[in-house]
C-alpha cells in the first residue's frame, strides 16, 4: 500500500512538471512600442514617451504594467515612471528635459509586463542638441537729446534650429521714457527695432539699458548705454516764418533807404541837361512863358530818372516857377496896356 502510494504521488509530480511546462510554453509573448516628442517649454523642453503594448498576434494587451527609466549621457537616471496601459493598450509618460541638461545621447529603458505574458523590453535613444538663440544691439552707446526719440535694432540669431517665440522687454529707462518694439515677439533668426521716447523733462545723464530676450525655455541679455543730453535752443516753425518775414521787410526798407541816400548823395557835378537848364535859366533874352514850362518838364524827367540830385532839383524847380511867375505878370501889364 505504501508503495503504492509513493507512485501515485510520483505520478502526480510528473504531471504537474509537464502542465507547468506545457503553461509556460504555451505563454504568449509581449511587444512594447516607443515614440518620442519633443514640445518647447518655458524651461526647456518637455519629453512626450507613449507607445503600444500588444502580444504575438498584434491584439493590444490593457492593463500591462510599463515602467520606464531614462539615463542622460553621462549615465544619472533623470526619469522613473511606472505607467499601466490603457484598453486600447496606449502608454504615455512625459518630463521636463531642462534648458541646461547635457547634450548627447539619452537612453529610455522600457519594460512591460503582465501575468500570463512574457516580458517585453525595449531600449531607445534621443539626441539632445542644445537648441538656443543668440542676441545682439545696434549701438553700444547712443546719445539723444531731450525731448527726441532714437532707435536700436535689435538682432536674434537660432542656434541648433532654435524656432521658439521670443519675446522682448526693456530695463534700465529713465522715468517717464516710453519705448516700443516692432515687432514683438519675434522667431528667431530675426531681428526688431525698438525706438525709445525721451521726454524734455527727462534728466541729462548716462542710462544703462537692458534688453531681455526670453522664449523656448531660453533667457539671453543685452545692454547699450543711452546718454541723455540737454536739448538747445530750436525753433518752432511758427518762428522761423516771422523770422523770414521780419528779414524780408527789413530787407526792402533798407533797400528803400539806400536809394534815398544814394540819390541824396549824389555827385554836385552836373550833367549835360542839368547844365543846358542853368543855362537858360540864367539866359537873359529867353524868358517866353513855352520855354519855362518846357524847362520844368525837362526838370521832372531828370528827377524820375535819378539824374539829378534833389538839392538842385529844388533850386531849379523854385527859380523856374519864379520865373514862371514874373512872366505871367509882364503879359498880364502888357495886354492890360
């Protein structure tokens, strides 16, 4: 009976040898898949891990378990997540990858697992290239006068594809100093002008200007010295044309001036007809009333034409009408007789 029972035990153990075997055999396997996206962050980036899990068939497998590891170039473990596939066998995972971290390879480490399942790993690697931007200004230093305005271009240079958003601010103004870039934000490469807006009341001095530049998890500077300095005297337009017009008046009177002057300056030698009038004034036997008209008439050409200095022309005008006078009384006491 002993004996008996001792191969019937035996045969049992054989049995459940051979089920575990057959079970094991029998097993279907796991698959994991793994995709990577790369989104810009504030800080950096951020790192998008999904994938499937399906078994040997391509039916997707839900509830499996998914742990992940990520190692950096140097070989530090910056990520352990453990994720459960959804029912339509979906993982995902996602981490910050900060502006700073090393550039190189990085090594995600996945393993799926689930009871009744083989195991499934899967190694993936990503490069990291530091994507970044460069900034620069126009001027070093710039001087503007109060009450101006002066602009800078400011010029952004991608590193690496760097094609982030950038946007930009200004530091360091003085008080009441307005300013404005165009355009804002900008993508890198590309550059904007900013124009900055003094008052008359802003104060003379030297004003160190700092212009940020951020995007894309990404922080640059640049600075330039705006030097203030007092404004002079500049008129307005309104004064400039009663300028002109106060120049041009002044112009005409003193060129009404001159000519009295110079007529009244003339030489007192006389011309020929000046001459020919004392002439016959002084004639004694030419005294008929025609002669001295026509002489006075002659007398007003010289004058209208500037050819006779006004002393003489009023000498003369006053003889001739005297004589004028002495003749029209002969004629008169003549017919009178």
């Amino acid at each position: 009976m002993k004996k008996s029972d001792t191969a019937i035990c035996s045969l049992l153990l054989v049995l459940v040898f051979v089920c575990l075997v057959l079970h094991v055999a029998a097993a279907l396997s796991l698959y994991v898949s793994v995709w990577i996206v790369r989104e810009p962050a504030q800080t950096g980036e951020t790192i998008l891990i999904s994938g499937m899990v399906t078994d040997d068939s391509g039916s997707v497998v839900p509830n499996a378990q998914v742990s992940i590891q990520v190692n950096d170039p140097i070989g530090n473990t910056i990520r352990i997540a453990l994720v459960y596939s959804g029912l339509d066998g979906a993982y995902s995972d996602r981490f910050p990858l900060l502006s700073g971290s090393p550039s190189g390879n990085y090594t995600i480490y996945i393993t799926a697992s689930k009871p009744g399942y083989r195991d499934a790993r899967e190694e993936f690697l990503f490069v990291n290239v530091a994507r970044d931007f460069s900034i620069s200004v126009s001027h070093s230093s710039i001087s503007v006068a109060q009450g101006e305005s002066i602009f800078f271009t400011i010029s952004l240079s991608s590193t690496s594809e760097f094609d982030s958003p950038v946007s930009l601010s200004l530091t360091g103004a003085p008080s009441g100093v307005s300013y404005v870039f165009t355009p804002n934000p900008i993508v890198p490469t590309g550059s904007a002008n900013l124009t900055v807006f003094t008052l008359p009341s802003t104060p003379p001095g030297s004003y160190n200007l700092t212009i940020a530049a951020s995007g894309g998890g990404k922080t640059h500077l640049a600075s330039t010295i705006l030097i203030v300095t007092e404004r002079g005297y500049s008129p307005s337009l309104t004064t400039i044309g009663i300028l002109i017009v106060i120049f041009v008046v002044a112009i005409s009177f003193g060129a009404f001036w001159m000519r009295k002057r110079l007529i009244s300056k003339l030489p007192k030698e006389r011309s020929a007809e000046v001459q020919a009038l004392l002439a016959q004034l002084e004639a004694k036997g030419d005294r008929d009333y025609l002669a001295t008209a026509r002489a006075l008439t002659r007398l007003e050409e010289l004058r209208a034409t500037d050819r006779i200095d006004e002393e003489t022309y009023q000498k003369l005008k006053r003889d001739y009408e005297k004589r004028l006078e002495e003749i029209s009384e002969r004629e008169g006491k003549a017919s009178g007789s």
